[in-house]
C-alpha cells in the first residue's frame, strides 16, 4: 500500500490520498492491525477517515478518541475527517433477526451525538455513513418506517426502516442541520435540533 501511495502521489505530488483506516488506529487497538507501518503509512497520505460504523453505541461514544486522533493528525501534516453514523444492525448480515438493533438510532440522538462531539472537538468536516445501506441499518435516504417494512426474503430478516413516529426524511434532514452547523450557521448546539 506505501509504494502505491507513493506512486500515486508521484513526484509532482498532484494528487491528494485519503485513505479509509481502522477506528483504532492511533493507538494500534481492537480494530486495527499491530504494526508502526499504518502510521508511516498514514503520513503519506493527506487526510485519512477512521471507519467508525459498529464500533460503539450510545454510550461507548467518547469524543476524546477524535480529539486525539485530529492533535496526531495536526503534529504529523495529514487531515482529518471523522466518520458519522446514524445506527446499526447486524440482522442481515448473521441472519439472525435477534440482533437487530445492535446499535439503536435512538430517533436521531445517537447521530447528533456524534455530530456535537466531532464539532466540539474541532473537527471541520464529516464523512456520514451511509447513504444507502438499509441491510446495515446505517441508511439515512428515505425510506419506509420500521411497521411499513418489508420481510427481505422467507427467513424473516428485513431491512431497518425508519422509526415509526419521524417522516422517512428525517435522517437526511438532521444530516442537513449538521450540515449547516459545520458550514458556520449559528444555533447549534449538542442538543439535537427540533424540526418545526
């Protein structure tokens, strides 16, 4: 992976790399391979995005992670965008429809959290994850609400829908305030915003 990063930067460096790492990698933990080489790696590049999605829940976010990872990414010239993440489940994937839910979306709190923690910390910008993935429970397009879901298949899995009480818009839409939080627009705050 270095002698691809190097190749691609060339010797103009005209290009910029990001690259998509482990949550834990500063500190080489849980997630992450045991070797120095990710951080002689990630130097090379010039922003990196921790991938975030299932590592923790509501209350095993800890926005210090991210204020370390940004001081380690200042003191070694590489940016920094941390990954924001609106739930999770692991149903479709283990077939198991116990374990859907894994990582509640809380009606939108676990993802403002997020959000108000990245920015409290002094991230300048977001990677929202994802769009579209409605069998990881992390889709913030619209789509049905949990009752008016499908089954996805004959083994009673289905994909999570939104929470029955918000319009299928209101991921987008909180997605959207943070948006304009992170763009400069006052009146925000880590209390998640009320839509009117």
């Amino acid at each position: 992976m270095s002698k691809l990063v190097d190749k691609l930067k060339g010797p103009d460096n005209n290009v910029s790399v990001m690259l998509g790492v482990p949550y834990y990698w500063r500190s080489l933990g849980n997630d992450t391979e045991k070797s120095p080489l990710l951080h002689v790696l990630i130097k090379k590049a010039d922003i990196i995005m921790p991938w975030a999605v299932g590592r923790f829940g509501s209350s095993g976010y800890n926005a210090q992670i991210i204020y370390d990872d940004i001081q380690w990414c200042k003191t070694n010239e590489v940016d920094y965008v941390p990954l924001v993440f609106p739930g999770f489940t692991w149903g479709n994937m283990h077939k198991d429809p116990s374990i859907y839910y894994a990582i509640p979306r809380l009606k939108g709190d676990f993802l403002w959290q997020q959000i108000a923690g990245a920015k409290s910390v002094g991230a300048k910008s977001l990677y929202v994850a994802m769009f579209d993935e409605i069998d990881e429970g992390t889709a913030i397009f619209k789509t049905a609400r949990e009752a008016d879901t499908p089954l996805n298949g004959s083994g009673g899995l289905k994909f999570v829908g939104i929470e029955n009480d918000l319009t299928s818009d209101y991921y987008l839409w909180l997605t959207g305030q943070g948006t304009k939080w992170f763009h400069g627009e006052a009146g925000f705050s880590r209390i998640k915003p009320v839509r009117q």
